[in-house]
C-alpha cells in the first residue's frame, strides 16, 4: 500500500508542477496568425457544415484552406461551446493536454526506468521549452503528444499480455491519433519496424498485432477518404527542407537553443552509435523507442524529397518525450548515472529560466494594443482588416472581461459614444517578415467618415498601428 502511495504521490505533484508552470507563466500569451484561423474554424455558434466550409477555406471575406485533419478543430468547437468562446479557454485546452504529457511519459519511463531516472525524465519535459510553448498554442501538437504516448504504451502493453480489452482501446487510440494527425503514421511504421526485427530475431511472428495494425489502417482509411484525397494532391507545403537539418535535425528547436541543442544531439548520437549493434540484434523494448524516432525522421524527409515538404519540427513534435527517455535509460546504465542526469536536468532548467519568453517567433501583441485602449476609458473600435482577425480580437479575454465593442457600422453610430479607435494590423511581421517598412496605407490613410468625430492621436505597436476619434 505504501509503494502505491509514494507512486501516486509522485505522479500528482509532478503532474501538479507541470500544469502550474505552464498555466501561471502562459497567461497572457498572444496568439499567432494560424490560431486565429483555428479560432475561427472553430465557433461553437455555426453548424458541422458551416465548420466544414470554413476548414476547407471559407474564411468570409478571405480564402485560406486548412491542411490539417478538422478533428482537432472539433474538440475545441466543443471545447468552447461548453466553456466559453474565448482564446483563453482553447490555449487552456492545450495547457492541459501538455500537462497530460509529463504522467504518460512517467508511465511510459517506468517500463524502463526505476524510480529515480523516471523522476528526471519528468523534470526534463516539464521544463523543455519546446513541449512548454506548444502547450500554450491554440493547436492539436499538444494532445498529439499526449495520445502518441498513450498508444505508444497500449502496443508495449500488448507485448506483454495480449487481451481483448486492450486490443480494443488499443485500435480506437490509434485511429483516433492518425486521424488527429497523418504523420503520426510514423509511429506505427516505426512498431511495424520493430515487429519486423522481432520476428528476425525471435522467430516470433506477431501475428494478432499485424492484424490489428492492418484493420487500424482500413479503418483510418474509410473514415479519412475525403481528407486524404485532398491533402494527396498536394504538392507543396508552408515548411520548407533547410540545409541547417542535416546537422541540427530539429534538436535546436526541440530544446529551445543552439547550444543546449548541441548537448542533447550529441548524447543522442553517441548513445545511437553505442547501441546500434543492440539495436539490429536484439529485441529489447526500449529499442522500440528508437525505431519510432528513426521512423519519423526517414518518412517526413523521404515525403519532403519525393513529394512535398513537411519537415517542421512540430510535425514530429511526439518524438520529444522518445529522444528524453532513451537518452535517460542510457544515462542510468553509468555507475554515476544519477549524476549526470542531475547536471543534464539542472542545465536544461537553467536555460529554461533564461528563455522562457524568447519565442523564436514573436506574436503579435494584441493584449498590448487593447490595453492602449482600455487606459484611454474607450471600448469601442473598429477594424477594417479580415473576418478572421475581427473574430480573433473579440474572443481575446481582455476584450470580453472589459465589455468591448467591435463596431461594424462606423458610420450610424449611438449617441453615446465619445470615442472610437481605429486597430489595424501593419505590416504584420508574420506577412512581411523582420523587414522595415514603411506604414500599410490601408492604416495610414484611414479617415473616419463622420463630421462628429475628429483625429486625436496616433499608437503605433510592432504588427499594429492604432488611431484615435473623439466626438467634437
């Protein structure tokens, strides 16, 4: 009873730990030009059809497809129809789904691990920049995370002791994952792989695994036809295949630096290199591990090269929780294993500590302007940029808990208005990169068409340029 208690214990505080860190040091964050498109898919107030419209480009005044399955969009449709249709429910949404990661992946650690390294291995992704700021992304990366490792530890499970309950759960997890996201394929290719070497090995041919996998994938394919005929004909993508990934292979964006990159890559790649002939030949469980990271990396390049680009490291982004435990099983076989996990833990928070707010892509700060206008006593404004962006500003929790008012019609206002901001997005960096340029004219020359009001002052904020109209 005691041993269940520590354990659960253990699981709670981290647990704990991890959805503080996240929930305190995450309020406020802005949002990034694909959420509002995620935000606005997503309005619990329209219907499936109307959903479906809009994923499939129907933004109202704009046109702009989603690549992405819609199932994500869904939970947060729901997700905000129970809670709220509000930017701060759906990054909560993440927020929680990123906290779920830390006790799969201790669950996960403790089929390898005893106690102590998986108590590192927790600590490790509670404070690694990459899974912290996905968790604060109004985006399916998050639960992708979570669900992977889910079925991730049913495949061990059967391993062990196939049972009907857990093929079952097993085949509803997996379909629920590749229909969350295609490139989760990877994983399975990766256990495919591993059965493979398996049989190698072993002589033992798994066969009730291979014919699960073989009704998962029918099954995924029935259910996601017209997604996937439409994503096929594609042949291109927003990401592109840098030179710099032959050398870093993510690792700089997957732990948040250059340098703290570097040390993870070289422990990964020394560690690979040590046990490869452990990894042909032999069938070690933790091996599946790396076949799944493997995997990931070979089929996304192999798609990149002979199809279409897809090589951004959050598409792979459940590999994450995979490279920390196998780099921690291989650090715990050193008489000072401890040790060096305490060090690589202790670095890893450190360089947490000093860029917990260097994004390497700046939002624009929406929460700043509005807040320009709230100290002014104002509440009302006006936007004359897209329905995207419009929907965006009102679902902000500042604009809602101040009972703000996006104006549509300037011109045939109430009496009792004294003021009126004008918000407009300038040059946004997320169209026109880093680059000076000089004021958009569509914000410049803007001019309220309204002999009551006259010009008062202008804001200007990177990404936004704000004027002010006061009655006569």
């Amino acid at each position: 009873m005691k041993f269940f208690y520590n354990k659960y214990s253990i699981y709670f505080i981290l647990t704990s730990v991890a959805f503080l860190v996240r929930y305190f040091l995450l309020e406020d964050r802005e949002s990034w030009h694909d959420e509002w498109h995620s935000i606005y898919v997503s309005d619990p107030y329209i219907n499936f059809s109307d959903t479906m419209k809009r994923f499939y480009g129907d933004k109202g005044d704009t046109v702009l497809t989603e690549y992405y399955p819609p199932l994500y969009l869904f939970f947060l449709k729901y997700t905000f129809l129970i809670f709220g249709y509000s930017d701060h429910v759906g990054r909560l949404l993440s927020v929680v789904a990123g906290t779920l990661i830390i006790p799969a992946s201790i669950y996960l650690s403790s089929f390898f691990l005893d106690k102590k390294q998986t108590f590192f291995v927790s600590l490790l992704l509670i404070f690694n920049l990459f899974l912290f700021w996905q968790s604060a992304e109004i985006r399916a990366h998050s639960i992708l995370v979570f669900s992977s490792l889910v079925c991730i530890i049913l495949f061990i499970k059967l391993l062990d002791k196939k049972n009907l309950y857990t093929f079952i759960l097993y085949f509803i997890i997996s379909v629920y994952v590749l229909s969350l996201w295609p490139i989760s394929g990877t994983i399975f290719f990766g256990k495919t792989m591993f059965l493979v070497n398996k049989f190698f090995i072993k002589k033992k041919l798994e066969l009730k695994l291979f014919l699960v996998f073989t009704l998962i994938l029918i099954t995924y394919l029935i259910l996601n036809k017209n997604y996937l005929i439409y994503n096929l004909a594609r042949d291109s993508h927003y990401t592109v295949l840098y030179d710099s990934f032959f050398y870093n292979y993510h690792f700089k964006t997957f732990f948040g630096s250059k340098l703290l990159g570097g040390i993870y890559l070289l422990l990964f790649s020394y560690f690979l290199i040590l046990n490869l002939k452990n990894l042909i030949f032999k069938s070690s469980k933790i091996n599946l591990l790396v076949y799944i990271i493997l995997s990931s990396y070979f089929l996304t390049l192999t798609y990149t090269i002979f199809r279409a680009s897809i090589m951004s490291p959050k598409y792979v982004i459940f590999i994450v929780p995979l490279i920390l435990i196998w780099i921690c099983v291989n650090l715990s076989k050193y008489k000072n294993g401890i040790i060096y996990s305490l060090v690589l833990t202790t670095t890893t928070i450190i360089f947490f500590s000093f860029n917990i707010n260097n994004h390497p892509i700046k939002r624009p700060p929406i929460t700043d302007a509005l807040k320009i206008i709230i100290k002014d006593n104002s509440k009302n404004i006006i936007i004359q940029d897209n329905d995207v962006f419009k929907n965006y500003v009102k679902t902000k929790k500042i604009f809602q808990d101040n009972n703000m008012v996006l104006l549509e019609n300037y011109e045939q206002q109430n009496d009792d208005i004294n003021s009126i901001w004008f918000l407009c997005l300038n040059n946004a960096r997320f169209a026109v990169g880093d680059k000076k340029l000089e004021d958009d004219l569509k914000c410049k020359n803007f001019k309220l068409n309204d002999t009551d009001f006259v010009f008062i002052s202008t804001h200007k904020l990177p990404d936004f340029l704000l004027k002010k109209f006061k009655k006569n």
